[in-house]
C-alpha cells in the first residue's frame, strides 16, 4: 500500500471512527484502525465487535493494500504532524506502516488486515432515507430515553419501526418513554422492526455533519445487524435481540387537565427546582390550578432537608380541572430539553396516572412520565 494522502482529512477520519475503538479487549486488533485503500480514496475502520464505524477520506492511491495500525499511536502521531500532505507506505515484510511528513519519517508496527473483523457491505441504494436534520432532532428526542441499566437489555436500545412511508423510533427504561415519527423514503413494501442500541443512534447523529441531506438505513438479510451511512461515514451496529414491550398501550387516550406553559420557563422551572431535589428523591411537586376569567398557574416546586426548597409560579394555560402531582425532576428537564416548540402542552388525569407532555403545534413528538408519590 502507497498512498498520499492531507494531513487534515486523515484526522478528521481517525476522529470519526475513534469511537469504535475497544477499550477493553483480548483481542490486540481490536486496539487498531483498518486502513485501506479504496478505489481513489482510503477507507478507516474500527470496531469493538458490537459498533463498528468507517470513514472515507481522498486520498491519491499510488498502490493497493491495507493493514491495521494502532489507533491511539495514529492518531496522536498525525495529530502533531505539520499541515499537508502524508505519505503512508506499507512494508508487508516487515508489518510496518511507513508516515512521512515535513522533515519527519516514522515507523508504526501493524497488525496484518486480515484479522480485523470482516464488516457487511450491503447495497446501500436498497436502503430507507431519512433527511438529516429530522434523524438529528429524532435521535436527540429519544434517545435519552433508553435504559442504562443492562438487566433488561431491549430498553437499552431504540425501536425503529418502518411502515410505508414513515418511521417511528421509541424509547423506555420503564419510568418514561419518547416517541417520535418522521417521513422516510425508500419504505414503500418494506415494512419492518429493529432494536438499535442508542449508542450507535447518537454516533450516527454524530457524524453527521453540515450540509449533508441524508442518512440511508439498512438491515442486511440474514445478520442481526443494521448499516448506517451518512455521507462520508458508514456506522454498522449489532441489534439487540428480543421483543420489545407493546409501548402503545401506556399512552393515554385522554385526560382531564391539559395546561399549556412557555417551554422555556417550565424549563427554567425544572432546573430550579432539581438544584434541591438532586439532594433527596429528585421529585418536584407540580400543582396545577386552572384560572376562570384569569389564566391558571402551574407551580413547580422542590424541597431538601439539607439544602431548603425552591417554587416557582408560571402562568399558564389550563383547561379542566385542578390537580397536584409529583414527577422526577430530572426526567421533565430531559423532556423538556427536547421539546422543540415554544410552548409545551402537560396532560394530565389523576396524581397517579402518567402525565404527557406535547410540543405544542406538532404532532409527530410525545413523552410520557411516570408519576412519584406526593
């Protein structure tokens, strides 16, 4: 293998896929990048056998070849090398990655490629699309959501439902649950569900960058594996196998008390009152009165022996009828984080029933939270 190849596109590769790289490992391949050339470009990959990432990066291919070379030693060394353009020249007799740059020559001792774990390389073009922003904002919504607890290992990843043209991604560890749908090309007839660690959802959002359109999706038949790729970088993960519980049952179909809050204030509410609540049970009481000719009022409110208490009175919108409840402050901060709309809809039916929150003006986004005693 000979190839030239910029300084600055070689990092931000080794960047893109340093994710991947295992940190705990018998295998010593494992610690290392691939690097591989590829028609006109070079190929990078990395793995730890349950996420793998690779990036392509231009590059001018003087001669074909590939090897593994230490990830951490790569990255550092092309990290302090000068601006410009590297040379990278693999003796195969010798297992050493040859890298010059400026006045400086190097020698790395590699792993021959043919031990690294073999990647799935799907036809692309037969995968699901989905805009780029919406996958973003999708990822950011639910994502939190999920489990980090492995004792129920399919609450740690994401459902990923596909039917015709729309997609809905859910999320639960038990206490809380997002859902989110957006449009999808490519779906047509091709209906279809996937467990997908949130892990390797918000590496796909990660490497997703400005200017990109799209991010294509694909199961390849008969592996327990989905492909992601988003421009230049491809994420392939292991799903998590099992069903995933009937989520839809847990949203409620009504309410009796639906209060309407600035986004932004309940926000600020929540992040007051979790300064005291993060001492003790994490819970924040939430009393809602409904106004009769004047707007109601939802207060948000959280005590600590050691530390004292906090409330905070927003003006709000509520329709029905009063009531008093207690949420994990954390949780409401999270959900509220990802509301993407000035105002926030809280629907609520008893203090032991769950509550739903909504952007208020979409309807492609909801949560839902378990109450805590009062």
């Amino acid at each position: 293998m000979k190839v030239i190849v910029k300084r600055e596109d070689l990092a931000q590769g080794l960047r893109a896929v340093a994710r991947a790289i295992s940190s705990r490992t018998t295998l010593p391949v494992l610690n290392n990048v691939l690097v591989a050339t590829d028609e006109n470009r070079l190929r990078l990959s990395a793995t730890d056998l349950e996420l793998a990432i690779t990036a392509w990066v231009p590059a001018k291919v003087e001669e074909e070849g590939a090897t593994t070379v230490p990830a951490r030693t790569f990255s550092d060394l092309v990290g302090i090398l000068p601006e410009g353009l590297l040379g990278l020249t693999y003796d195969e007799d010798k297992r050493v990655l040859h890298v010059h740059g400026g006045t400086s020559e190097t020698d790395i001792r590699c792993i021959e490629a043919d031990e690294f774990p073999p990647l799935p390389a799907p036809e692309m073009s037969e995968g699901v699309v989905m805009a780029v922003d919406d996958f973003r904002t999708m990822v950011q919504q639910v994502g939190f959501a999920a489990s980090a607890d492995d004792a129920r290992p399919v609450l740690t990843g994401v459902l990923l439902a596909v039917e015709g043209a729309e997609l809905t991604a859910a999320a639960s560890d038990g206490y809380r649950l997002s859902v989110r749908s957006l449009a999808v090309e490519n779906g047509a007839g091709k209906d279809f569900s996937l467990i997908v660690p949130a892990r390797a959802l918000n590496e796909v959002a990660r490497a997703s960058r400005e200017g990109e359109e799209h991010v294509v999706m694909v199961a390849p038949p008969g592996r327990n594996q989905v492909v992601f790729r988003v421009g230049d970088v491809e994420v392939v993960s292991q799903l998590i196998e099992g069903e995933y519980p009937p989520y839809e049952r847990i949203i409620p179909t009504s309410y009796r008390t639906r209060t309407v809050v600035s986004t932004g204030a309940f926000l600020k509410a929540c992040r007051q009152a979790e300064i005291f609540a993060r001492e003790g049970s994490q819970s924040a009481r939430l009393e809602i009165v409904p106004g009769d000719e004047a707007p109601g009022a939802l207060r948000v409110s959280a005590a600590s022996e050691e530390t004292g208490s906090s409330e905070t009175t927003l003006t709000a919108m509520v329709e029905g009828e009063p009531i008093v409840m207690a949420f994990n402050v954390r949780f409401l901060r999270e959900a509220l984080e990802a509301m993407p709309t000035p105002e926030v809809a809280l629907e609520t039916t008893a203090p032991a029933s769950p509550g739903v929150l909504r952007p208020v003006g979409q309807s492609d986004f909801v949560h839902i939270i378990m109450p805590m005693h009062l």
